[in-house]
C-alpha cells in the first residue's frame, strides 16, 4: 500500500486517503445519519464496546467535535450488552459524507460504492468490518463473508473479489430475509483476507486477528479442489430447452445431469430468463 506524506494537507473523507476509505465504508454499513429540525442532526455509529478503540480512531480522524459515549442495556441477542456510540452533529461534517454516498435515515438498501476516487481494499474492508464476518467453518475451514441487502455493495464485492482471487460469485437474495450473502472459503478467503487486511491498516483488532489465524490453514493431503465453476451461457440455455431432456444436454453440454436438469427447472419456473436469439 502506498504511504502518506505525512507532511500533506489532510482534507476529511478524502477516500484516496486508505484510513477515511475504511471509515466510510465502515459508516456506511453501520452509521446511521439522522436530520432533525432546521440544520439539526447527527452521524453516529453503535457498536460493541470491545471494539470502542476504532470509534476513537475515527474521532482522531474528524476535525470536528465529536464524542463517545458508553451504556449497558438489554437486547434481543443478550441480557447485558454493552455498546459504545460516536456522535458528530457538525453540518458540515454531515454534509461531506451525505453527498458521498451516506444517506439521511434508513440507508440498507441504497447504499453503493462511491462515485469519486477511493482506495478500493480499505473501503471493502470497512465494509467487511461492519457487516461482515471471518473466521472458521464448523468444519474447520477459513471463510470471510458479508450479508447486506444492498445490491450495489454485494455486487461490488463479487467483481472486487474476482479481481484479487479469480474466483467468481454470483448473488441472489435469501428468501428468508431477503439480504445477499457473499461467502468466500479456504484458499479464496485465505487469499482476499490477506489483501484487505494488510500490516498496518486500519481495522477492528478481533477481525484483524482472525485473518491472521486462518492463513495458518493448510489443505489437507488428498483434499480435492473444485473445478472453476462454468458459467451458463443464453447458446447452453437455448441448446438445453431444445433438446429439453437433461441426460442428453449433460453429454452435450458436457455438464453433470444434475446440473443440466436444475438449470431446465429454473428456466421452466422462470428464475432464469431465457435471452432472446
């Protein structure tokens, strides 16, 4: 990663800047930008008080006032939670990061990468550090993930994470709850944990330190590796609806039966469309 001069002026939520990179995708995620009366309101991000040394971290990079507030209360998920909250109510503050891609009140869907230069790993780490999530499997294998029900976040990662791994996810929304989940496994997670959470940046310690513990993970001898997973062309749609029997289109196609007759249910049901000739 390239270094700052430390000698250069610092302009706030300049995202080229790796450390405001990783705050905004960081706040975007899971800050939330409130407008009251007149030029009231405030930018404020919640989270769990064993991570309050980034909220102070962020309060450094802020050349406004801001503060930090601690509280212990019950919640759906535990008896005693105790969180911490940063709060900065400067107009101007909120002003830079609304017209960067924040906005005022619910924000989960709307959310997308910003339009103006950004330093890429840092932001899609503070994204993964929001909504995110590294470690291990039941099984024993790393992952890294992030569910969000943004589409334009979710589909960012995909292409981000091509770019870095050469592995390709494709989303689609859970039917329970609605959000994209994006998981990367082994190697693939080993590889993008790596590239985001470089020496010296700026990240949640606990997740910094899962990504260090997973590099440690080696493949067990005999282990098969997946095959690079073949994309579904509109000719292999076309030539699986005319010959219509997934036995024949697995020998043509040279695909598995199985999954040459999923592919026919989901064009016949209409979760695929067929693209026109």
């Amino acid at each position: 990663m390239a270094e700052q001069d430390p000698s250069a002026p610092v302009r706030f939520m300049d995202l080229t800047d790796p450390r405001y990179a990783y705050m905004f995708g960081f706040l975007q995620a899971d800050g939330h930008l409130s407008q009251g009366r007149g030029q009231k309101g405030h930018l404020t991000a919640e989270i769990n008080a064993r991570d309050i040394h980034i909220l102070r971290e962020f309060q450094q990079l802020t050349p406004y006032h801001s503060s930090i507030t601690e509280r212990v209360r019950s919640t759906n998920f535990a008896e005693m939670h105790h969180s911490a909250t940063w709060t900065v109510c400067s107009l101007e503050a909120r002003t830079i990061v609304n017209g960067l891609g924040i906005p005022y009140g619910k924000k989960s869907l709307s959310i997308k990468p910003p339009r103006t230069g950004f330093s890429r790993p840092d932001y899609v780490r503070g994204i993964i550090d929001a909504d995110g999530s590294l470690g291990w499997t039941a099984q024993g294998f790393p992952f890294l993930s992030l569910t969000s029900a943004s589409t334009a976040i979710a589909a960012y990662l995909c292409h981000y994470g091509k770019k870095i791994t050469g592995t390709e996810r494709t989303i689609s929304r859970n039917q329970r709850d609605g959000v994209y989940n994006v998981c990367y496994y082994k190697e693939t997670a080993q590889q993008l944990a790596a590239h985001l959470y470089y020496d010296g940046c700026l990240a949640l310690d606990h997740k910094k330190a899962r990504a260090t513990s997973i590099q440690a993970w080696v493949r067990p001898a005999g282990m098969r590796v997946a095959p690079p997973r073949r994309r579904w062309t509109a000719q292999d749609d076309r030539e699986l609806v005319r010959l219509d029997d997934p036995a024949a289109a697995a020998v043509v196609l040279e695909r598995t039966e199985q999954s040459c007759a999923m592919r026919l249910w989901r064009i016949r049901t209409g979760r695929v469309a067929l693209a026109p000739q």
